[in-house]
C-alpha cells in the first residue's frame, strides 16, 4: 500500500514539474520553422501570399461610403494582343454604377477599344469592394462589337486612391468567339 502512494506521489510531482517547465520554457513542436539566429537576415515574403493578404483584409478607416466618382488607370492583359493599358471612369448610384473604358495598345498606341456600361457593388465592407459589371462597346482591331462581362476587387490605400484587380470576358459579336479572359490590374482616384 506504502508503495503505491509514492509511485503516485513521484507520478504527481513529475507531472507537475514537467507540466511547469513547459509554461516557462520556449518549447518548439517538431513541425514548427526553425527560428532564425539573432541578426540573420529575414527570408523574402512569398510575393502573391502578401498580396493576397492586403487585398482581403478590411481596413475600417477607409470606406467607400461618401465616393461617388471613381478614375483608374492601368495595365489590361488580352489574350492575343498581349498587354494593353486602360483608362476607365466610373460614377456611382450607391451600389449600382455607370462606367467606361478606353484601351490602347502601347503609350501613344493605337485605341484598341471603347466600352461603356453599368455594374453593381455585391460587397462593399470597409476599405475593401468587389463589383460586377457589363459594358458593351467597339473594337477597332476587329471591327466588330463587344460586350465584356466583368468582375473587379477594389481595395482603398488610402482615403482617396485604391488599388483594382479584375477579369473580364470580352465577347466579339462576330466569329470567331473568344474563350479567353483578359485580366487586369490599375490604380486610381476617388473623388
């Protein structure tokens, strides 16, 4: 009997003791990184997990509340024409919008498009907005009409500028029909 209290005893203070010495000491799982020796230089950041994170955290001091003009400038990736930049101007109606659009191929290129149409904000929270839109309009390397179904995530850098990325379908109305998607990515002025 005397011997089965102390291997419960020794059993107790064991595990006490292991139990505090794991809250005062620093121990790391077997799966956890390594930490880096004091004054070793930091590893570069993953590129697209950082934008990843700034485009889907909220800021709450930006809003997109009061804006009701929108003028953006950038980069448009088109299947087949490579890359095309882009001016596109836009007003808002609360959640409902009413936009357009000018493409051009190169600085002081040829004018690729011009579109006009209106959209909806189906997310507007905080700093950040994610809009669809249509617009509709003429390509003049293809003669032909367009109509370009879009969807853009806004996000606010700061009370009056905002970054934009976004992918658009652009349908010619005429043969052959585009089955790739145009991506693009422009910075801009709210006013």
């Amino acid at each position: 009997m005397k011997m089965k209290t102390i291997i419960s005893s020794l059993v107790l203070a064991l595990t006490l003791t292991l139990s505090a010495t794991a809250q005062t000491t620093n121990i790391i799982p077997t799966n956890a990184p390594t930490p880096l020796p004091p004054g070793a230089p930091t590893p570069p950041a993953n590129f697209f997990a950082t934008i990843q994170s700034y485009l889907t955290s909220v800021d709450t001091n930006y809003t997109w509340i009061s804006n009701r003009l929108e003028v953006a400038a950038g980069g448009d990736y088109l299947g087949g024409l490579q890359w095309a930049n882009y001016l596109s101007g836009q007003y808002d109606f609360g959640r409902w919008d009413l936009e357009s659009k000018l493409r051009n191929l190169g600085i002081g290129g040829a004018i690729q498009s011009v579109e006009g149409g209106g959209g909806y904000t189906v997310i507007q929270d905080g700093s950040l907005k994610l809009q669809g839109s249509v617009l509709l309009g003429y390509d003049f390397n293809r003669n032909a009409m367009l109509l370009e179904p879009q969807v853009v995530l806004k996000k606010k850098a700061t009370r009056n500028t905002y970054l934009e990325l976004g992918i658009g379908v652009p349908v010619w109305l005429q043969k052959p029909m585009n089955t790739r998607p145009n991506i693009f990515i422009g910075a801009g002025f709210t006013y």
